[in-house]
C-alpha cells in the first residue's frame, strides 16, 4: 500500500532469488480492507519517493491504479475465504480479508504473475492468499518473505510512523516478548498457555493487546501444546498504530 521502507524492498530481492526475470511492483491503497473507524483517509501515501525507491532496487514496472479502476460504480463482486479469515485479526476487523483477496484477486488477474511475493510479518494475510491462490487455481507461485526489523528488533511497518518516541520505545517490546516465547520453547517449555501468559505480562504497559497467541502454522487454530513447528502471534494497539509481528516456534528436539 505503500510509504514503502526496507521491508518492502526486501520483497524485491526474495522475488529476483526466485528466478523473477521481470518486476512488477503494484501500490494501491485498497479502501475495502479498511474499516469505517481505521486508518484509510490518514494512511501515508508517498508514491514519488515508492517510485525512486522501486526504480534503484531494480523494478521494472510500478503499478498504481485508481480506486475507479478497481472498484468503478456498480462494482459487486467480491473474493471471501470461509475459515481463515475467522481468526487472529479477522476477528476485530470484520471484512479485511475480504477486501485483501478481492483486491489482490484483481491484481493478479490484471498483471498475471508467475511469482508473487509477500512478507511474513501479515502472517494470516500470506497463509490466506495463498489458500486463495490454492482453491481458485490461478498459476502463481506464492513466496513468502522473511521479517525484515530494526537494529533493536521491531518489525519495520508503515505505520510505525504513527508512533511518538515514548511509543516508539514500548513497541519493541512485541519482538521481545516473541523471543521470551521463542527462549521458553527451546528450553523445553512447550505448554502454549504458559508461553502466552509470559509474553503477556512482559507487555504490560505497552498497549491494548488484540490478541496473543500461538497456532497451527496451516488452519491457524489455537494449540495447546507445541510438539511441532508452529505460529506464536501478536496484534498490540500502541497509541494510535496498530501493530502486528509474529515469529515461528519450534520444539527442542529429543533423541529416544
């Protein structure tokens, strides 16, 4: 949606690895997946400086289309997956995914990919699209992008631009408390609620907390006990940003 940083440009080089030969990158602020009380009208839009960016990471084309292109009068149809969506931030905002597999539904279908690549950061967004990508059989590989963070471990977003230096501090708290889960599970703590309880209190003062949890990495279904590899998850509200930042969970393995 752009106000473009690293990690987005990341996901250039995770394209070009995967033997994209020609890049398009596409930026659309998409009114759909906002809801009536979110960011949209106040979201950052610099598309000059996304275009320099795009241009000196080595793009070959930027996308950026009107909202009367994607969505002229009249328009009705929309993409809606029935179980992913029913969890983590699906929950507090109702029709988000909707608008994300719309949008990027037609996106595909105007620019006709063969790779399309994502951050891992939106975790539930990536397991949707490509469920998405699965059940509708568009010929797209789908490639995730590792986290791409700050020198002290906050996961970069557009938004933390909203934060003011006190929140600023508070907010590296998240990628804490998911390393004091990861810390905990690879000593053998592999009880999920114990783990949740840990991250909880180390976030105490930081925010409204929607969530934090730990699930299967496929259906995205709370567990109970980690005897696999899976999804620890949070989603904080910290002033006026809402943030989001996950990391991956796996047991210690035991010799029988």
């Amino acid at each position: 949606m752009g106000a473009l940083h690293q990690g987005h440009l990341s996901l250039v080089d995770e394209a070009r690895a995967n033997g994209a030969k020609r890049i398009v990158a596409t930026i659309f602020v998409n009114p759909t997946q906002f809801g009536p009380d979110e960011d949209l009208d106040a979201y950052p839009r610099t598309l000059q400086k996304d275009c320099d960016l795009l241009e000196a990471q080595g793009v070959d084309a930027v996308f950026c289309p009107s909202t009367e292109l994607m969505y002229p009068a009249g328009h009705e149809s929309f993409v809606t997956l029935d179980s992913l969506p029913k969890h983590l931030c699906g929950l507090s905002r109702p029709g988000h995914f909707r608008g994300v597999a719309t949008v990027v539904t037609q996106l595909f279908n105007l620019v006709q990919p063969d790779i399309a690549v994502f951050g891992e950061k939106d975790f539930q967004q990536l397991q949707v699209l490509k469920k998405m990508t699965q059940d509708l059989h568009f010929p797209i590989q789908i490639v995730g992008a590792p986290i791409v963070r700050e020198t002290d471990g906050l996961a970069m977003s557009s938004r933390n631009r909203y934060l003011s230096p006190d929140e600023r501090l508070r907010a590296v708290k998240l990628s804490q408390a998911l390393e004091l889960a990861r810390r905990h599970c690879a000593d053998g703590d592999t009880d999920a609620a114990q783990l949740i309880a840990s991250m909880m209190a180390h976030l105490e003062g930081v925010g409204t907390v929607d969530y934090a949890t730990i699930v299967d990495e496929n259906t995205l279904e709370p567990v109970q006990v980690i005897d696999r590899p899976v999804r620890v998850l949070l989603a904080v509200q910290v002033g006026s940003a809402r943030l989001i930042d996950n990391r991956r969970l796996e047991p210690t393995k035991t010799t029988p």
